[in-house]
C-alpha cells in the first residue's frame, strides 16, 4: 500500500476513527479535494462529482459493509490512481 493512499485516506477520514463512510468520502472530496489535488495528494481528475465519489467508495468497499478499512480503500487507489 502506498504511503499517497495512507495520506489520501487520513485526509478523508472526518472523524479520524480509522475508517471511511459514503458520507466521509463525499463530503471531503467536495470540500478538500481541490485542495488535495492541488499539493499532489489526489489527481486532478480524481476530484469529481457526487456521483463519482460514490462510484469510488462502491468500487473499494468488496465486502459490502459499508465501510472502507484503509486495506479496502488503498487496493483500490494504488489501482485507479496509478500509485
């Protein structure tokens, strides 16, 4: 797992209780995305819409709980983003 994915999933979680929600995902990339993209912690055409942020959680949570593990969410990332 890359160390742009740990610092990718610290960023997003809120909360800071080691896992990430729909709710988490979405509302941070809407509001530190461009920022994240910007100091080259996220890819420009990785900030997107509603829709696309859903889309990304969908794609990372494989056991269907709801919530991403950085395990879950790293696989999916280092993948997506190149990384």
């Amino acid at each position: 797992m890359s160390e742009k994915a740990r610092k990718l999933f610290e960023a997003l979680d809120l909360d800071q209780d080691g896992e990430l929600t729909r709710v988490e995902v979405i509302s941070a990339l809407r509001s530190k995305g461009p920022t994240l993209a910007a100091r080259g912690d996220l890819p420009f055409w990785g900030v997107g819409d509603v829709d696309d942020s859903s889309a990304l959680f969908d794609a990372a949570d494989q056991n269907g709980d709801a919530v991403l593990s950085f395990e879950e969410f790293a696989a999916v990332v280092d993948r997506r983003f190149g990384w």
